[in-house]
C-alpha cells in the first residue's frame, strides 16, 4: 500500500506520455466521437508562425502548457525555438519535468508545506526550475525548504497587474518583497518578475487592448526600474499571452512571452479582433470537437454527443466549422442541440462534424487523448499526460 | 501497436477500479488541492434515504452513472437496493459492465457502426443489457447487428417529452417505431419506455414543479395506453430523477426512476426548493472541492487554487461550506476570486476550505480520484473510473 504521497508520484510518473502509434491509420470519420482532433498542417503554421515572430522581436517564447497540457506538444514548442514552458500547477510542472523538460516556470503562487516540498523536490533534480512568490512569509517557507535540501531555487516575483488574482502590489511592496529575497533568502535566487495581465488578453479590438495593456504595463515598467535603481538586476520579465503577442515588442518590457492558446486558437480570441482586422485571425484554429449527430426529435432540430462534459462552458457557445445558419444549444451533460434556422448543408443522423471550441484550456481538460489529423487520417494518439493535473 | 478498437477497448479494461488503501490514513487538511471530498456520512445517508422512499413507493431505483462515473459507488447503490444503473454513454457502460454491473441500461441514442458494434458486444457478454432506440432506421441497424452475433437485444424507446433533445414524438410516431419493432426486428426485444423530462428537474418550487411535471407525463401515459391498447405490453417506464423523486408516486407511471445527483446534490438542486421548503434538503450535499487559500493580492480578496477546471461553469459560481459574507468571482482557468465582502471567518494563506459544486455531474468529471472523509480523515481514495468517457 502507498502513502498518498507515493500514489501521487507514481501516478505522475505512469501517467502516459507517449504517442501511441495505430497499427492502421484510421479515417476521422471512424473516431469515435466526441474526440479532440487537431489539424495537423494547421498546428504547425501556428507553430512556425509564433515563433518566427517573436524571434524577429529578440522576445523568448515561454509557452504555456497549462493550455495543452502535453508534453509531446511541449517538445514540439521547444524544438520550435521556445526556450521552456510555464505550468499553471506543481503537477502539470512535475509531468513536464518528468518527461524532458527542465526549464520550467511555475507561474501561480503554492503556499502549503506538502506542495512547497513538492516543489523543491522538483529543484532538485532541476536547476533550470523557476517558482513564483508573491508573499514574503510564503518566500521565507520556501527558502528554509529549499536550504534543508541543500539547493537554490530560482524565484520570480509575482506582481498584481490590477486584476486581483494573484501578485503582489507593484511599487514599493513588490520593492520590499525583492529586497527581503535578496538580503535574507539565501536559499532562493531572484530571477526576475512575473506579470500576466490576463485581463487585458480578450480586451476587444486591437487598439483598444494595445492602449489599456500599454497603461497597465507602464506601472510594470515602473516597477521593474525601482528595483534596478535599488541596485536589483531583473533579468527576465515574464507575461503576456497570445492576445498581447504583437503587442510587447512595442513595449520593450518583457523578454518572454507565455502564449499558450496561439497553437490552437478558439472562439473567444477569434472574437477578439486582430491588428487591422475585425477577427483575430493571425492564428488559425487547428483544434476541433468532432461530434456526431445522434438524434432529430424534431423538424428543425438535430442533437449531437457533446454538451457540458465535451466543451467548456466558461464561454461562448461552440460553432460548427463547415456549417452556417444553426444555433447551437446547450443540451445538457452530454448533448448540444442545434437549431436548423437556416443551415447552409444538410445534417443527418450519423454525421460527425468538427466543431470550433469556445476555450481551448478547459476544453482540453476534459480529453485524455488528442487524434491528430493530416489529410484525413490519424495514425496515432497523444496522450493529454496534465489532464486534471489542477494540483 | 494496437488498433483503434483495441487501444480504447484496452484502456477501458485497464482503467483503475478498485479503491485505492492508503498506508497511512490522511486528515483532510493534507489532501492536495483543488480535491473532490465526500462526506461518507451525509452521502450513505442520501443513500439509505432515496433507497427507502423509493421502496415505501413501489419503485425500483436504476442509478445514473453519468453523474458518479464510479463503479464503487454503483455496487454501493446496487447493494442498498438499486435493481441496475444508466449510463448515457457507450463508455460509460463499458467501464460499469467491465467492473461487475451487468443491469444497465443506455440511456441516449447510438447511431454510428462502431458505437452500434459495441453496444452489441457488450450485449454479446450480458443479456441485461438494454439500450435506447428513438428512429426507425436506427432500430434496423441495431436489429441487423444483433442478428449477426447471434443475440436478442432488449431495447426501450425513448420518448420526447418535448424537450427536444433526443427521443422520438410522442403518440402515433412512438407507436409506429414500437410496432416496427416488434413485428420487424426479431433480434430485438422491445422492454419498455423511457421519458426523461430533463427540462423539468430543475423548474423551481415544488408545486410548480409537480404541476408542470404532470402534465408533460400525461403525454407519456397515454402513449403507454396507446401502446398496450394496440397490444404491446409495456413492463417498464424509466425515467425521472432526483429533482422529481417525490412526484413519481402520485402519477403512478414511472418503474423505475433515473436518479443520480441525489447522493451527493449540488447548489443547483439546492435552490429548487423542495416539498414545503424554499430549498430541496431532502438530501444534504455530500460532495465538496477542497480548495486553498493560495493569494492576497489585495486588502478585500483573497485567491483560491480552483476555476474553470476545477468547478464546471455551466451554472452558478460555488459556495463555500463554512463561510459566509463573501462573493465567488470565477477567476479563469485555475482560481476563484474571492471578495471578502463581510467574511464570516477570516481567511489566511494555505487555509484549504470545503465548497460547494454548482453542478454535481460535469464537475466529477473533472477529477480521476473521489478522496471520501470520515470524521476528517481519508483512508483511500476511489478512482473515477469513466471520467471523461463521453464517447
């Protein structure tokens, strides 16, 4: 029998992370069905596109794996030209960390003993960890833990952009906090701040968000040159997102970027608007529900196998991609129903369709495999190893 | 390397199932979050109560396992006196017949060769299996399917109760497609009728739940009549659910009543109101989220480690168990905001604290593990074997 702590690590460590290679291909239309399904060439242009972009803008690309929660997907970023990935949790750090990949960011605050322990136990195997800190009681915890196992840990300040999640004040207490972790936490190394202004990310329009993240941002600044003026170096600055990609550069202020949603996109920042367009369409949506019309209780009605437990409903209802002129309505756990008002292609039991996620994060957290698709065919699966790794 | 069909038949088969006993018991207050507790307590008691009314009333309890996804949990319902369990999935079913519950009944229509294949192989093992059937052409593809592996597959028809979601029209449609069935499809058997007014579960206020409820199953009382008064017997009437347990009596229709969220409720049914009560407190919330206290970014806020994926969103915003005097403000993927408005108890950094689910069944399917407390300490933790079985 296993203490809890064992059962967690082993679970971790069994979790599957390879892809698993089909003994035949199989046609998309022979998923079954709701399936997560990622256009390949799309995936890619995303990819390639992001990371040229940011390559030509001297801003390192810090991708965000709380987004796909995929260590597969996380080589893929790296050998792209990324420089590490963020997790949003220990053990989405602790299932990277475990699959290959060290330099890691763990980009929101832990504060109980059994994860401190958990995250110092990852340092010690890598020195590439980075932790935030946003509390000078929760620095102190972490650095006596970090010196009971003999290493340094590297720390970012969290600061608050304003949006009341997490973070410390900017100015003088994030100053204070900066200064307590250089003069009295020797067990931990400042490494540089943290700031997600993940309010600003679905600010509509792009010179609108480009003006209010600027002003946010511009207390950021303010921030960081108090600390360089009390004599703190702040090598990195690390934020933003896919709704701010072209817009740091501008600022000169952060030197990686977290993006997380460019690969996949979905409706909400499509709805966003990009740099002289109505739609932010600088990435493409690569990642699809495909769903199958199960039922047609009614004239002008046909259900189809996802509801509640296959799209998150945090947002927007989900959209077909080949079909104009229906609604779509949530129809519970496990059903959507779609209002025939004017549909642009006929729709019959059987039919599976892909469908646009609202948000790709949480949607993705319902999913343990994505089937990735090229020219109609699966050939493998890919596990979705953080799935549920909100610990 | 596996096929398609082989790779999620295997996963199925090795999916964990068993409790998992822990070497040393866990207070609750180790437990890492965001975690899905169950009261033991209040849980056998929703158990015991549902159980009993459901005997003094003559009817037979078929628990939903779209709500639970935990064979534990159904054996547990079996052994108080449930005759079987839904499922709403092909999955779901896998997973329960695989784990020793051989009476289920699938409770939402199949139409694809490969679901329709594996519906008949679960049949092949287990004569009690039934499945729902809502079309004609439907009904012959399961009929062919069955006839091919030599097996008579009990099959319901599933009535729209007008709900528009799955089920076929009430009357001369119903009685067509059950007359199709019986004098067409000689590898099926038709067992009966299912109607779930799922639009009714939740009405508020008893009275005008009941007198709505009444009169939607008064269409689905004379379809029944229509049916034996052409000479079809009909032995069972499923449906119904935890929102309508105490009105099935009355209309003395149902046989067997669909009910899942009963033993654990969430907010959502707490706000129905209940016989003679503002809120539905036949049974008592036995579910929670452990969540902590992990940010205070400023002086009225404090920040919790639970969002979007820890909480389904489709509903309300949680609740906390404990305290009063604050607001949930949902704060994206990984944290709930939490406005300390007039705070009951104070809140402080690394405090875990219970909440309550908005809606039990798609936030169950956000976890692998069920972590059950008796006088606050966890002594295993249960696997929530089809989480994310959707297909």
């Amino acid at each position: 029998m296993p203490s809890l702590q064992e059962f967690i690590k082993d679970s971790i460590n069994s979790a599957p992370a390879e892809p698993v290679k089909l003994s035949d291909a199989v046609a998309i239309e022979e998923v079954p069905t709701p399936a997560l399904i990622i256009d390949l060439d799309l995936f890619e242009r995303n990819l390639d596109k992001m990371q040229t972009y940011l390559r030509n803008n001297s801003i390192d690309l810090r991708c965000h794996t709380k987004m796909h929660k995929c260590p597969i997907i996380a080589h893929k970023q790296i050998d792209a030209g990324a420089i590490g990935v963020c997790a949003a949790t220990v053990s989405e750090a602790e299932v990277m960390q475990t699959n290959g990949i060290t330099n890691v960011l763990i980009t929101s605050p832990v504060v109980t003993p059994e994860k401190i322990d958990r995250v110092i136990t990852l340092g010690v195997d890598n020195p590439d960890l980075q932790m935030v800190i946003d509390d000078i009681e929760i620095a102190n915890l972490f650095n006596k833990a970090a010196k009971r196992s003999g290493i340094q840990l590297s720390v970012l300040i969290d600061l608050d952009p304003g949006m009341g999640r997490t973070g410390i004040e900017m100015g003088d207490p994030a100053l204070t906090l900066g200064n307590h972790i250089v003069d009295n936490c020797d067990s931990l190394r400042f490494g540089g701040l943290q700031m997600y202004a993940g309010h600003c990310m679905h600010i509509e329009g792009f010179e609108n968000r480009r003006g209010k993240y600027n002003h946010i941002m511009g207390k950021g600044a303010e921030t960081k040159t108090l600390f360089e003026e009390s004599g703190i170096e702040v090598p990195v600055f690390s934020g933003g997102g896919t709704g701010t990609f072209n817009i740091e550069a501008g600022l000169g202020l952060m030197t990686e970027l977290q993006a997380g949603s460019y690969i996949f996109m979905d409706i909400e920042y499509r709805e966003i608007g990009g740099e002289g367009s109505e739609r932010f369409e600088d990435f493409e949506p690569s990642l699809f529900v495909l769903v199958t019309a199960i039922s047609k209780p009614q004239q002008r009605l046909i259900t189809v196998d996802a509801g509640f437990k296959s799209f998150a409903s945090d947002k927007m209802a989900p959209e077909f991609r080949d079909v104009e002129g229906v609604i779509f309505h949530w129809g519970g756990d496990e059903h959507g129903i779609i209002q025939l008002t004017n549909p642009s292609r006929e729709i019959n039991l059987g039919d599976k369709l892909p469908m646009l996620t609202p948000h790709c994060d949480p949607t993705v957290n319902l999913y343990d495999y994505y089937y990735p698709v090229r020219d109609g065919m699966v050939e493998e699966l890919w596990p979705i190893t953080a799935r549920g790794r909100s610990q």
